[in-house]
C-alpha cells in the first residue's frame, strides 16, 4: 500500500498548475524563427527552467556582489601584500570556491534538457554579465563545451540586441578569438589522443597476437550472419530439391 503525504500531493500538484500558466503566459519562439524550423529546442517554459534561470541571476549578482567587495578590498589594501578572501555562506559552502566558479557550477548543475530553455527565459539585463563570465571560462579551459554551447545559443537569440551593444564589442572579440583557439586545441588533442590510442592498439595486437574484444564481437557477429546466410541457402536448395522430386513423383502417379 502506498503513503501519500497530503503536503508532498499538494505541492505537485501546484507545480503542475505553475506549468500550466507558464505554458499559456510565455512564448518561448525565437525571434525571427518560425516554429516549423525549431529543431531539437524545447518549446515549453517549465517549472525547472524557471528556477534554473533564477539560479543564474542570483550567481551572476552574487558574483557582482563579489566584484564590488574585491576592488573595495583592493583599493584599501593596494600597498599590502594581501588577497582577497570571500567570506559568503554560499561560496563556503562550496569549499571556499570563487564567485566566477560558483556562476559556473550553477550552469553545470542545470539539466542538459532544461538549460536553453533557462538561458531563453533569462532577462536580457543579465546575459552582457554572463557572456563575459563564459568567455573567461573559455580562456581559462574550463567546461570549454558547455561555455560554447551557452555562447551561441544566447548570440542566436539575442543577436540583434548583442551586436548593437557598444559595450558589448570587446566582449565579443575575446569571444570569437577564444572559442577559436580553444575549440581547435580540444579538436588537436582529441585526434593526438585518437593516433595515440590506435597505435597502442596496433602495438598491443601485434605483441599479444589477439584482437580487442570489440572486434572479436564484430567478427564474431559477422561469422554468425555468414554461417546463418549459408544455413538458410542450404535450406532453400534442400526444398526446392524436395519439391522437384515430389512434382517428379506425382508426375509418374
């Protein structure tokens, strides 16, 4: 027998009506797209996609927050060798990690399928913030993927807006020189690792006399079709052979 527990009961059912309304109350089409050409993006506003993008904006403010304190703390202490030490709760809590790696764990830890939707409710006074904290994480190497994917899918809905933001040029050069040199440092070390990984292999069959075991698998699954071909082809010669002797049989009768 299942216990149901009137509070939790109450509560998803709320979340459901909270879908409900953000479902009629939003539209969520990009700008200058049809819906038909929508392909792979999620086209309703959820629950979790609102929170996720509420979890954005108060890592960006935290981390504004953070900026102010630091150059204060800068400026009183600019002829001390001392470095600023955040004293936040929510940093601590996080090891005593900075405020731009905090922004970066909150986008980490929203679902894959939720984050374009919560990039796509996030207020437009947000994303010049976000944009220059994803283009660090790029020029420090950090989640260089998810930083990318964010970047080009907040320049495709908001490019009108991000191209005519004076303030936002520089910003874009560092961006488009460091996805640049990044993207093709990750594609020059994944095939570096892919020759090295094959020449490992190649070492290994040749030194052993075996093959890995996922091509033992193929091979094995190929004598299998070739052995179930020839089954079948000596089946179909035995009944034809069957059904000429029979047809010569009923001849003679």
């Amino acid at each position: 027998m299942e216990v149901v527990i009137p509070d939790e009961e109450r509560e998803h059912e709320r979340e459901k009506e909270e879908e409900k309304l953000l479902a009629k109350n939003q539209d969520t089409t990009v700008a200058g797209e049809s819906k038909e050409n929508e392909v792979g993006m999620a086209t309703k506003t959820t629950v979790e996609s609102v929170r996720g993008a509420e979890k954005i904006m108060e890592a960006i403010e935290l981390f504004n927050e953070e900026k102010v304190k630091e150059e204060e703390f800068k400026f009183i202490n600019k002829n001390k060798d001392v470095f600023y030490k955040s004293d936040h709760p929510i940093l601590r809590a996080y090891g005593n990690i900075t405020a731009t790696r905090y922004v970066l764990e909150v986008i980490r830890k929203i679902r894959s399928s939720e984050l374009e939707e919560s990039l796509l409710v996030l207020p437009f006074s947000y994303v010049p913030d976000l944009l220059q904290l994803l283009g660090t994480f790029v020029a420090r190497g950090r989640e260089v993927e998810l930083a990318c994917r964010c970047i080009f899918f907040l320049l495709r809905i908001h490019h009108g807006r991000i191209t005519t933001n004076q303030t936002l040029v520089n910003v874009l050069d560092d961006l488009r020189h460091n996805t640049e040199t990044k993207i093709d440092q990750l594609r020059n070390t994944i095939g570096f690792n892919l020759a090295a990984l094959g020449h490992i292999r190649r070492q290994f069959e040749s030194k052993n006399d075996v093959t890995f075991f996922s091509d033992a698998t193929q091979r094995a699954n190929d004598k299998k079709k070739r052995r179930k071909r020839t089954t079948q082809r000596a089946v179909l010669t035995t009944f034809t052979k069957s059904s000429k002797t029979l047809s010569f049989k009923l001849k003679e009768l």
